[in-house]
C-alpha cells in the first residue's frame, strides 16, 4: 500500500495546499495553548464527541478544541443576533470535530502501516516542551503538576503525544518521497520575478449579514406582516426538527479506568467498582465517594456530576443504562471504553419542542438576513459588471465594506497575504491586464466572494541569492507536492474507518 502512494508521489499532481501538509500540526501546540491559557473545567469519562474505529475521542477534547479555536480566532459570539451565532459556532464546532477525528484516524493508519513510536520517543518529545521545564531543565514536578491542573493524567497525555508522533512519522515519510525537478525550481525562480498587488473586497453571508443585521423595529414590523407571519410559519415548519428538545437525564457516575485490551487491569477495575457498589449498598453518599475514589479527574471534582445530557452524547454502554434508570437509583457496574462505571439518576426532563411563539423573533431575524444579503449580492454583481469604481466603491461603503490591500507578492508563493491560497483569484487578476481594471464578475471561493481589482503588476529582477536559499527552495517545492496527495490519501483512509460522530 505505502509503496503505491510513494511511486504516485515521485509522478506529481496539482498540489492543493502546502496546509494540507501540515494539516494536524504538534500536538505539542495545542498543549503549549492549553497550559498558557489556565486550566479548564473538563470531563474525561462518560461522553464521547465521537468514536473512530471503537477508539473513543472524548467529548472533554472536544470542548478544549473548541474552546481553544474560539479564543484564538477572537471570537465574542454573544454580541451577535442568534442567527449568527449559531452559524459560528456551529462551524466551529464542525471543524474542531473534524480535526480530531482526522487526527485519529491519521495515527490508527499510521500504525496499520506499520509505523510504531517508543515511549523514549515520547519521553524525549515531552522533556521539550517548555512549559515543563526550569532554566532549560525538564521538571517532572511541574509535568504532573501542570497536568492535575487541567485535569489530565500521565497515561492520557503521553498517548496523545504518541498519536501526534505517530502521524508525524506518515508526514514525513510523504515529504522525503517527493523532490523537485530542476525545470521546476528554475520556474519557480522565473515566478519570484513576477511581482503583483491585488485590491480586493472579500464578504461572506456571515460577515456582510453581521453589517445588515435588521433592527428590532425592522423585526417587529415583518413579524405584524401577513407576509412575515406565512413566512415565519413555513420555516418553522421545514425546521422543526431544530426546535425539538430531546430527553435529558441528569447523572452522577464514578469511573474506576481499565487498560484497554488488559485483561488484569479490568479484573483489578471490575473488583473496586463492585467494593465502591457495595458501600453505596450501606448508605455511603453517592459523591462523596465520586470525590474521593471516581478516575474521572473531570467529574470528581463536582461529586460525579455530569449535567443534563441527551442521546448520542454519551457512549452507547452508558447512555443505554442511564436512560434506562429511574430518578434517585443508582446502576450496577457499567462496561465502557473508560473502564467501569456506577451510574446515578437524579433528574429526568421529557422530550418536548419550543413553541413557534418562543422562537419567531429569531427566524425573523434569519430570513430577514438573508433577504437583505440576497439584495446586497445581487447589487454589488450589477455594479461590479458595469465596471465603474466609483458607483461600486459608494455601495460597497454604504453596507460598510471596504478595499483592501493584498500588498505586493510574487507569483511562487502558494498563500496570498490577507487572502489565504486562492490560486483562481490570482488568475483573475493577472487576466485584467490594466491597472484600476475591476473584475466583471463575483469570484466565490470556499464560501467567501471576492471583488477583484488589480492593483499593479511588474517584474523585479532578482538578486542573486545567497546559498541557504538555494537550499530552502526545493524544500518548500516538496512541500506544496506533496500536500494534495497527503490530503487525498488521508481522505481515502477516513472512508475504510468505522466513524460515529454525536
């Protein structure tokens, strides 16, 4: 399998982003956020956002991920209207999901391919990170106290640095596969020439719905209207299925863990979860001895405590026992992927769905959005094929967009500053031939739209390069070749796995 996709590497395609290379970049990142930015409040048994291949991503690494997506990207969702909320989140949450479970399923490959990773690799990847160290010297004090700080134990943590290592290893073994021709670095010399300046106005539904958000007054009206009233009813009726609130159980469990595929750890677990059942039997209060004896670093801490949940946001073993309990009784040993479980019921809230009443003003609010951006669109594609700056430049200051700047890059470079890779978009402007001319056309590209205006075009000769970067071009070349055919692969290998996301 390996030597087919290494003989496809050596016969290069397109490549379709030097990102895809990089796509499930160091764990050890993730984690130098994580303790940068203060411990969180977690739970590491019971829920699952999803399981790939029986191996379970816990719902507590989802919510860091999201959570640590939310804050990097500077998002403030609560100032927005809930329609656009939910758009954001609901994005966010998609893609952090999507990562996680790419990032399993590249380390489950990465193993079925044979690759292996010791734990004096994983102990030398972890001595590293800086966070852990004092004056440059690993501190394993500091390890464990920084991991107990945000909920974690050794075992978890160092598996997941040996996942991260383990799809490292594939990536690696993608990039030394690959090397460019000599026509390619000298085109790509030729390209460094060619020097271009882009203006664009780029918008979204999310970002020009945020400038055209109706006003209250505007929401009022439209609900009063015959119109917005039908139109209100119709969506509601579409959606419905949003609007339903599941059944939710509130529980408390204890979580005694087990060593997967360890028959004497889960004898050892199934022996003090039945002790710890026995004392409930005697009265003993249920969490209080959550508190003391749960393996649950994220749950123990508040007695057990889970919260309301419904379906699917649990692993099956466990969901299945708890909604199945009646309120105040508590479960017998439960098997998971955690390990066992005791599993108390506290309170049940019935599967119901919110009124039409409760939630019109909102689905006014969203139609009303998306009736002023259809208007917005249609208005700035009239003008942008008319081809005249000043009309299309007044409209596009009366809904609050404005010109930007690529600022001047070459035309070997993969990203366009401010942009991102849009290879479709630098074709546009090179096509415009004359500086000030405005592309006649909305150019859409992975859900944004671009007014496109060139700036300037020129060549600049080169001066002669120093040799670290002679050396450093077919480098980054190999970089770029190989990225679509690592994405492609990976793809592939996400289709052969077993994955349920709740």
């Amino acid at each position: 399998m390996m030597r087919r996709v290494l003989d496809k590497l050596r016969h290069p395609g397109r490549a379709k982003s030097i990102v895809a290379y990089i796509l499930f970049g160091a764990i050890i990142i993730v984690f130098v956020f994580f303790f940068q930015s203060g411990p969180l409040t977690t739970m590491s048994g019971g829920g699952s956002a999803a399981i790939v291949n029986q191996q379970v991503i816990p719902i507590s690494d989802f919510k860091t991920r999201v959570q640590r997506q939310e804050e990097q990207l500077g998002m403030r969702l609560d100032g927005l209207p809930d329609s656009q909320r939910q758009m954001f989140t609901e994005s966010i949450r998609r893609r952090a999901l999507e990562d996680l479970v790419m990032g399993e399923v590249l380390a489950q490959s990465a193993v079925k391919l044979g690759f292996t990773v010791s734990d004096g690799e994983v102990r030398d990847r972890i001595v590293e990170i800086p966070q852990f160290q004092e004056e440059g010297r690993f501190r394993r004090d500091r390890y464990e106290g920084l991991l107990r700080a945000n909920r974690l134990d050794t075992r978890e943590f160092e598996e997941k640095v040996r996942k991260d290592v383990l799809g490292q290893r594939v990536q690696e073994t993608f990039s030394r596969a690959v090397y460019p021709l000599p026509v390619e670095i000298e085109k790509q010399k030729a390209l460094k020439e060619e020097i271009l300046n882009i203006s664009f106005v780029e918008y979204g539904k999310d970002i020009l719905s945020s400038k055209l958000k109706p006003s209250e007054n505007e929401v009022k009206k439209y609900l009063e209207s015959a119109e917005g009233q039908k139109a209100a009813e119709s969506y509601y009726q579409k959606n419905k299925s949003n609007y339903i609130i599941p059944e939710q159980v509130r529980a408390q469990h204890i979580l005694i863990k087990t060593q997967e595929g360890d028959k004497t750890s889960e004898e050892e677990a199934l022996k003090k979860i039945k002790q710890i059942e026995e004392r409930i039997a005697k009265n003993e209060e249920f969490g209080k001895l959550a508190s003391e004896l749960s393996e649950d670093e994220g749950s123990k801490i508040k007695q057990g405590e889970l919260g309301f949940f419904s379906r699917g946001r649990m692993v099956k073993e466990f969901e299945e026992v708890a909604f199945k309990l009646k309120v105040g009784e508590v479960s017998g040993p439960v098997k998971t992927p955690f390990g066992f479980h005791l599993i108390k019921l506290n309170e049940r809230k019935e599967a119901g769905e919110k009124s039409l009443d409760e939630v019109s003003h909102s689905i006014a609010e969203h139609l009303l959005v998306d009736d002023l951006f259809a208007k917005a669109r249609e208005k700035i594609g009239e003008l942008v094929k008319n081809g005249k700056e000043k009309p299309l430049s007044d409209y596009l200051k009366s809904v609050q967009l404005d010109w930007q700047e690529t600022g001047e890059f070459n035309l070997s470079q993969t990203n366009i500053p401010k942009i991102g890779e849009n290879e479709k978009l630098v074709q546009v402007a090179l096509s415009l031939g004359k500086a000030g001319s405005i592309f006649p056309e909305i150019l859409e590209s992975s859900g944004k739209y671009y007014v496109v205006k060139l700036k300037e075009l020129k060549l600049k000769k080169l001066e002669s390069e120093d040799n670290s970067s002679k050396l450093e071009e077919p480098r980054f070349l190999a970089l770029r070749r190989v990225g679509g055919i690592f994405e492609d692969w990976l793809t592939s290998q996400k289709e052969k796995f077993d994955i349920s996301m709740n």
